[in-house]
C-alpha cells in the first residue's frame, strides 16, 4: 500500500459511458453520427419540449445528464440508432411528432461569454448561482447545469490528451536517453556525484551492473510518470522537488506497509486509552518517576521506576531490548488551542510545523474520525521520518498510531504510542524506532496562548553516529522533549508575526505595505523548508562522500527538477559539510547573520560591501528576522533574500540569491509562490557537552569542553544545468566542493580557529 508523502489536494473525477460519449462526439471528425454527438454536447434540449410525451407512441424521452456526476442510466449511441430504425417502419406522422420533440436550442455568444465567465470563476456553481444566472440569460435552470456538466467534460478531456503528450515525449527522453548511455558507458559518470565509473579492462561485468542501475533508475522514473497519469486525476498528481526516481536502496519502510494491521478496532481503542493514562502520568509525575540532573537541570526519567509504575516487561537479561531515550519539557506557546489540536491531527500541518524535524510525515489510515469539527476522539496511523539538519546522522522512521482526547473543557491531549502488529506487516529491519506513549498535554491559557507538556519516550536501535554527533544524540537531545517544544515556540512566533497588522515601523524596514511584509515573510519560509528537505539524510536524497580541498568531510548529491516552480528546473547539485567549532552557538549565530561581516565569508561579494535594504522581524528575538541584501560590484549588483531563525535549542541562516525585479513585485505584495529560489545557509547547534558530568578537580586544564562549541552544518545548492536531462559533471561537483572548502575555511579565519 503506497502512501503519497505529498498530500496533495485531490479532486475526484468519475469516468462513465456517457462521459466517453460526450468525448468521443467532441474530438471526432466526420460522420453524421459524430456530428449529432458534437451538436448534443453544446446545445441543450428547450425545457418547454421536456416531458411533452403525449402524442405517437405515447412515450416519454426523458434527458440523461451528461457529466460524470450523472448518477443514472446513461442511454449509449446505439440504443439511440435502434431508436431511430424502429422508427422507420412507423408512419410519417409519428415521425413528425417525434421530430418536434427533438428541438434544440444554440446559445447565443452572450449566454456563452456569460457562462464561460462563471466557470472561471466557478466550475461547479451551487443551485442558488444557476438559479440566478439562467434568470439573467432566459435559460432554464436544467440547461444551465447541463452545459457546465459539458464543459467540464470537455475541458477534463483536453487535460487528459495534453498530459498524454507530455508522457508520451518524456517516454522518448528516456528511450533517447538510455540509448546514448549504452554507446557512451565506458564514459559515463555517477548521476549523484560525477565521479567518473571504473571498470577493469576486459571487465564486461562492471558495465552491465552499472547498466542494470541506470535501467532501474529509467524504469522507476516511468513508472512515477504512468502513475501520475493513470493513478491519479488530471492535476493531483504529486510535484516535489526530487524529480530524478530513488532506487531500491532508498526506499523507505513506508514504501513496504501493505495496510494490514491484525488488530480489531476495539484492541486499538484499549491500547490508545492505555498510552492516554501513561501520558498523563508522565506529564503530572514528579519525584522519584522524574528526577532533575544536578548539572544539567534537565529531568531525567528513572527507569526502574517507570518499570514499577507500569509493570514494562523487559527482555531476559532484565534489560530492554534496544536503548532507551525520555524526556520531558513544558513551555508556553502563542497559538489557540484549537488551530494547535488541528496541526497535530493534520500530517501536512504537522510536517510544515516542525521542518527542521520531520522529513516525512503521512497519515496512513484513519481508524476513528472522532468528533467534527474538533477531532476530539480521532484514531489514526500515521508514518514519520525524523532527521538531523546533516546528512551525517541516520533518520528515524517511525510507526505509530496518535489519538486526540479533550480531558476538560481547557486541556486536550495528544498520544503517540506504536503497536506491535503495524510493524509485523513491513521489513523489520527498517523500523528502527518506536514510541512509547509520548505526546503533549495542551492546556488553553487566556490571550491566545497555551501550556504546552511534551513527553518524548522512545526505543531506538543503536545506529553508527559520527563522532562529534554521538554526545548530542546518544543523550536524547537530538531527538527529545526541548528540541519539539522549541521549535512549536518558534513557529507559532512566527505565526504572530505574520498575521499581525500593527507591525512597529522599526520591525518592518523598507516595506511600506502590510501586504508585501506578508509576501516577503511567505516567500522566506518556504525556502527554510526547502533547505531543510534538501540537507538530511531522507531516503529523498542519496549521499555520496567526496573529500574536501582541505580535509573536509563533504556530502553531495544531485536531483532533477522537472515541474516544481519554486525551484529553478533543471540538475540540482547539493553540497553538505558537517564540522565542529570551538564557539559558542550564540556568537557563531550573529557572525553568519550580520550583513556587515558577510563579505568575511562569502566568495560571491568578493569581499565588497553587503547593504541591507529591507529588514522585517518575525519574532520577539532580535536573531528572528528576515532580510533583503544587495552585494554591488563594478560589472553588476546582485540581491539575496535572508532567512534567520534561532530558538532555545538550534539556529539556521539561509539564504538565497533572487531576481530582482521578480523581488521588488513581491515587495509591493505580488504573489511570491511562483517565484524560483535555490536556498543555501548553516545550521547551528550546540555540542552536546553540556550532557557530560562534571568533574571536580584541583588541577587547572586549558580546555575549551567547559565552554562548549558548535555544530556547524553548511550547505551549498547550484543549478548545473538547466536541462533536467543532462547528467552530472565532474566540474559542477569541483565547483560546489571548491565553494564548501573555501566558505569553511574563511569562517574559521574571521574567528581565529584555523587550527581546529
């Protein structure tokens, strides 16, 4: 059972004979019979002819609706060619009568303009809009539905024939395509990294591998296509930004569920009310459950403890099975309650809420709607794969069934608990990870806020971590309660900002509309995202090492564009390098935000002054701001858009080069979704020392680990080349690398640690 981890909205259209009809009567050429189909698929019958059955025959014609909401018989062309044989042998009169009842009525070119003005705007216009328009044309009300059925089936057929076509001209690509790659073998190079491919001499078995992956590769990009075409109605189908088609080795464990649980509805329903009394209990406990560390001041969860209360069976050894990580943080956020309560029960919402951690998120099966509009009640099966803003660390796929409960009329809950018998339906050794009953209590404060409980309680696999990761991981930080918790308060800040129409004049530099603050902060948070899809170690992307100019340990992968309009369409080339820095997040922040030093590390300003010519804040942090930057040079200037977030747990600049007049509609509060961008930027994290015990000693050791530094993740996207057929090179990969090695090594210079 495939899940579409985009979600996009989907319109159903529901083909019938009549439809085929109506198509066949459009778009074929010559004959009699073709012509009256045309004719019946753009006139409609005078309702004053309808149901006037009384003379010949006696037989009443009825009108069958011709659209692919008609719900009853639809009469096929040759019962209407018998019809009108039989016909032949009754006398002239019946003939006649028959023939007056079959009066038509062209609409003239008014009523067609008028109509075709209202199925711009609407092309499904409720009673009450007929009603009023056939009174403004002089139609009946049945024609007017009739012809908006009509066309919708008309404009339906052209969509399908156009995309018909295109799949028929991707199909000769790819044949082209794999037909250059077979004469060219001996020369190819890796789609991903541009390394070049080896083969012994006389080695015939090394090129056949490598054209069995080529071929699967071809093959699955088909398939997505013929899916897009057959599986799905005209203009649902699915356009992320990862065009090029992942093989096997990355599909993901989403990928094997087949939608069998081997649970009843009613054992569902005991094990979700059990997690809901666990949450709570965890949520409200104190000592001993939860004890507070000395030198951290996080909770700690004691395990023995928890065991007791909760009588966990444990493996032989009196040890679980794989580690075990919990923890819990409370914090308040600037959302209502209800809107919050919707962004959790919604996996689109819940995806876009958390960007930095869910790299996937898809609702599989609803198991209990609950109570509308609220959701109070609701059961459903939901997939996610958590990451690490790095390709360095593995991601987190998790199955788990969430149900939404209103314990009182000012607190909801939200529990998360995983269920033995989702993951006996998909290969075990892709989930590496399962929830206990975690979640979140949700308490409604006054003023728009609310008191937010996270409990974050999981089992996980040990998995291979680099080594500067494997504190700020293996301690639960990575993945637990504080890092949740602060990212709700960031993007619900954000929220505020956005909506807000009294906008200090300090905080909002450079726009002087509200609109286009509003359009400027959209267009800001949708290439976070992007960046933020495009730099972990999702099955989306597959990494390939390259070593660096300078040692450096670089990550790159490429994908093709093909239909997304938010990204320059063509190679994509993303470059990643994960490092280590004795400093501070906090003072590594403001240095790679500050536009006064940004020609300190920046190759593309040529060391030449960076103005700001828009600055709008986005949060009550000074650090959550968006910016407008121009670079003037002696041949030309250059405007880049600036992203900076930063919160309790991690902080992110990202930026992108922009078009400049595309830029200065939407500062004016044009629409900005259309608008191409290829984001780059940081990712900046504590180390993780703040975990280890201290240790009191006499002795006095220079040593930065008292201090802390950071993890610092930098990424680079370019546009290699703008046909999304060409392959990858091994100079696009020495430009992004060179860009990565040099970026790293002036950010080091400007703060004095070339040596770490």
């Amino acid at each position: 059972m495939g899940v579409d981890m985009s979600n996009p909205p989907t319109k159903d259209f529901f083909a019938s004979p009549a439809l085929s009809l109506s198509l066949a009567g459009i778009f074929r050429d010559g004959g009699a019979a073709a012509a009256a189909a045309a004719a019946a698929a753009s006139m409609e019958v005078e309702e004053g002819d309808e149901g006037s059955g009384g003379g010949g025959s006696g037989k009443r014609e009825d009108t069958v609706e011709i659209s692919s909401e008609n719900s009853g018989p639809a009469r096929s062309r040759s019962e209407d060619d018998l019809l009108e044989h039989d016909d032949d042998d009754e006398d002239d009169g019946d003939k006649t009568k028959k023939k007056k009842r079959k009066k038509y009525h062209r609409h003239t070119a008014d009523q067609i303009r008028e109509m075709e003005a209202l199925f711009k705007e609407s092309p499904h216009p409720d009673e009450k809009q007929r009603q009023q328009l056939s009174k403004q044309l002089g139609l009946a009300p049945r024609q007017v539905k009739f012809w908006f059925q009509n066309r919708r089936t008309q404009i339906k057929a052209i969509q399908e024939r156009h995309e018909n076509s295109l799949l028929k001209q991707e199909l000769e690509k790819l044949r082209d395509e794999n037909k250059a790659m077979r004469e060219s073998v001996s020369k190819a190079c890796c789609p991903n990294c541009g390394m070049a491919t080896t083969s012994k001499d006389g080695s015939i078995t090394t090129e056949e591998q490598q054209l069995r992956i080529e071929n699967a590769k071809l093959k699955a990009e088909v398939e997505k296509l013929r899916t897009i075409i057959g599986k799905y109605p005209p203009g649902a189908a699915s356009s992320g930004p990862c065009s090029a088609g992942n093989d096997q080795e990355n599909r993901s464990s989403l990928d094997f569920y087949t939608g069998i649980f081997g649970l009843e509805k009613p054992r569902i329903m005991e094990i979700v009310n059990q997690a809901m009394k666990e949450l709570k209990k965890m949520a409200t406990a104190g000592e001993p459950l939860w004890v507070r560390s000395v030198e951290t001041g996080r909770e700690i969860l004691n395990y023995d403890e928890y065991v007791k209360e909760f009588r966990v069976e444990n493996s032989s050894n009196g040890r679980p099975k794989r580690s075990i990580e919990a923890s819990r943080e409370t914090g308040v956020v600037f959302v209502d309650l209800p809107r919050l309560v919707q962004s959790f029960m919604d996996a689109n919402q819940w995806k876009e809420m958390f960007p930095c951690i869910i790299s996937k998120a898809a609702t599989v099966d609803v198991i209990c709607n609950g109570e509308t509009p609220n959701k109070n009640g609701a059961v459903h099966l939901m997939f996610a794969e958590l990451q690490m803003l790095t390709p360095l660390v593995p991601t987190r796929e998790v199955y788990f069934v969430r149900y939404c409960k209103q314990l009182s009329a000012e607190q909801w809950a939200i529990v998360d608990v995983s269920i033995d018998k989702v993951e006996e339906n998909i290969d075990a050794s892709l989930v590496k990870c399962r929830k206990r009953p975690s979640g979140c209590i949700i308490e409604d404060k006054s003023n728009g806020h609310c008191k937010v409980t996270w409990v974050e309680h999981l089992e996980c696999q040990k998995s291979t971590v680099p080594t500067m990761y494997r504190t700020f991981v293996i301690s639960g930080l990575a993945f637990g309660a504080r890092h949740w918790i602060a990212t709700l308060q960031l993007q619900c800040e954000r929220l505020v900002f956005f909506m807000a129409t009294n906008v200090p004049t300090k905080d909002s530099t450079g726009v002087a509309t509200l609109a286009g603050r509003k359009s400027i902060l959209k267009l800001a948070q949708r290439m976070t995202w992007s960046f933020c899809h495009a730099i972990g170690a999702s099955s989306y992307h597959t990494w390939n090492k390259v070593p660096g100019k300078t040692g450096e340990d670089i990550r790159v992968s490429s994908r093709k564009n093909l239909n997304d309009p938010g990204e320059p369409l063509g190679v994509i080339v993303c470059a990643v390098s994960s490092v280590w820095l004795p400093v501070s997040p906090n003072v590594l922040f403001d240095f790679l935000r500050d536009e006064a030093r940004r020609n300190e590390w920046d190759i593309i300003s040529n060391g030449g002054p960076v103005q700001s010519i828009a600055n709008l804040a986005k949060g009550q942090d000074r650090g959550n701001a968006v910016s407008i930057q121009t670079m003037k040079s002696k041949e030309n200037s250059m405007w880049v858009l600036q992203d900076s977030c930063t919160n309790a747990f991690e902080s992110m600049v990202v930026f992108a080069p922009v078009d400049i007049n595309g830029m200065q509609s939407v500062i004016t509060g044009c629409d900005s979704s259309n608008m191409a961008i290829l984001p780059s930027g940081f990712s900046i994290l504590p180390d993780g020392l703040e975990s280890r015990p201290l240790v009191i000693t006499s002795r006095h050791e220079k040593s930065n680990d008292s201090e802390g530094g950071s993890l610092l993740t930098i990424a680079f996207q370019i546009l290699t080349n703008s046909s999304p057929t060409a392959k990858v090179t091994m100079e696009s990969v020495e430009s992004v690398n060179t860009l990565i090695s040099c970026t790293l090594r002036n950010i080091k210079m400007s703060l004095q640690c070339e040596d770490c």
